[in-house]
C-alpha cells in the first residue's frame, strides 16, 4: 500500500473464515488507517502471503517488502521491448515477477 509514509504491507487477518464482503471492509479500513498514518505492528505482522502490485507505481522491479511472510510475490509494470527469437527481432510486451 502506497502512503505518504512509505510502502506497507497491512495484511487482513484470518480471511479464511470471512466473506468476500467482510474482506472488503477490512481492506478499506486498513487503507484508511495506512494514509493516516495510524497502522500499528499488529497491521503489518502475521502474514503468510504478500502480493505486490509495484507496477501501479511504475517500478520495474523490487526486492520484498515484507520480510515476515512466507512468500512475497512482486508484479512489475510491463513495457515494449524488442525481443530476438530463432533470429527474428520483434517486439513485445514484458514485465517481471519476483518471488521470494
């Protein structure tokens, strides 16, 4: 999450015993306490899982960002590139995805 003090990663408790409505409702107040500055360690620890759009954010590539969890995945911006294949040049869209 993108806030005027930084990257975090909240993380929603025990979302495998929630509905898809009460998931919602909890994201959005986590995203309302992280502009605010009001995330506490509770918010950002526990996690076993951490997605990251950093591609929202026009970054091409990143390390993890929450250490704690037990696997991060980054999804970077795609961009044109060309790309030589069986010696043909032509180009395409390529992005990247780390996985810790």
């Amino acid at each position: 999450m993108d806030t005027p003090q930084g990257l975090v990663v909240p993380n929603v408790k025990d979302v495998q015993n929630k509905s898809i409505v009460e998931i919602a409702v909890e994201l959005k107040g986590l995203h309302e306490r992280g502009i605010a500055g009001q995330l506490g360690p509770n918010d950002l620890s526990g996690g076993t899982f951490t997605l990251s759009n950093i591609g929202s954010v026009s970054l091409s590539n990143i390390g993890p960002l929450n250490m704690s969890n037990i696997m991060s995945v980054s999804v970077s911006n795609i961009g044109t590139a060309s790309v030589t294949s069986i010696g043909l040049v032509s180009m395409s869209n390529i992005g990247s995805v780390c996985l810790i």
